[in-house]
C-alpha cells in the first residue's frame, strides 16, 4: 500500500504524486511544450517593451495638429458625400415618380 504525499517529501518518493502535479494528466512532453510556449510569451512581451522604448513619441502639439487635420478631412468627406447621396436621392425619385 502506498503512503499518500505530504508536505515534509516535497511529494516526492512516492508512487501517486497525482496530488502534487499541477497538470494532474499532462505528460512531461506537454509540460515541455507549456514552458516553451510560456518562455517565448516572456521573450516577445520583454522585446515588445524594449522597442516601445525605442519609440519617437509626438509632442502634445503635433498630436492635436494631426487631430484637428484628420477632423477637417472626415468633415469635408462627410458634407461631400451627404451632397452626393442627396443629388442621388432627388434623381432616383424623379426617375421613379
């Protein structure tokens, strides 16, 4: 009969370390390839925050230069086609009556 783990063995020497597994069904293949995929999700977010530090960020003045431009832009589109679709609508229904 085998001795259930416990915390002086550090689960270990004992047949059933069901208990003390973190993947209780994992074999240690599939153990391998979490610490794998774990350590490459390290590697990309550590590289990912020493490029962000890389990074020309712009100035409170040229962001709201680029804000306001983008603004003028969607406006002008927006009153171009609100025009078009109007012209569209009024030729449509003259057509059909």
């Amino acid at each position: 009969m085998d001795r259930a783990p416990d915390s002086k063995s550090g689960c270990w020497g004992f047949k059933s370390l069901l208990a003390c597994q973190f993947f209780p069904n994992a074999k240690a293949d599939d153990m391998e390839k979490f610490k794998l995929l774990f350590d490459r999700a390290v590697q990309f977010l550590t590289q990912a925050k020493t490029e962000l530090k890389k990074v020309t960020w712009p100035t409170r003045k040229q962001t709201l230069a680029s804000t306001g431009v983008v603004m003028v832009i969607v406006a002008i589109s927006a009153l171009y086609l609100g025009v078009i679709d109007l012209i569209l609508a009024k030729l449509v229904k003259f057509i059909l009556g």
